[in-house]
C-alpha cells in the first residue's frame, strides 16, 4: 500500500499551492485550514483544470492559472 500515500501527499501539496495562490495574504495558520468552501472551491478548480486539458486546450495547467 505504497500508492495510497503518495498519492495523499500529492494532493495535499497540491491544495497547499491552490492555498498559496488564492489565500496567500492569510497568515499560515488561516491559510491553510480546511474549509467545506475550500476544498469546493479547490475539487471545482481541479475539475475545470482536467476538462480544459481534456479538451487540448491548456496542457500542464497549474492551479494558479485558474484562480
């Protein structure tokens, strides 16, 4: 059960650059407490950001494009 792991430390660094990038005037502290509006926001921004590479139109989309 190596991948499980991995892929949680993936998506955590994943939402702590979403963090970075839409509430980096909050101290750390506020910045990256878990939120339901967060991690909608964040689910949302990563669904977009894979239909939009689906589509070919934005390949290696960061998620601070979308924000």
């Amino acid at each position: 059960m190596k991948n499980t792991p991995l892929s949680y430390e993936a998506k955590k660094l994943e939402f702590r650059l979403y963090c970075d990038a839409k509430y980096g005037g909050l101290p750390l502290e506020r910045r990256y407490t878990v939120t339901g509006e967060k991690v909608k926001e964040f689910m949302f921004t990563l669904l977009l950001g894979n239909k939009r590479r689906k589509e070919g139109s934005q390949k290696g989309l960061h998620v601070s494009a979308l924000i």
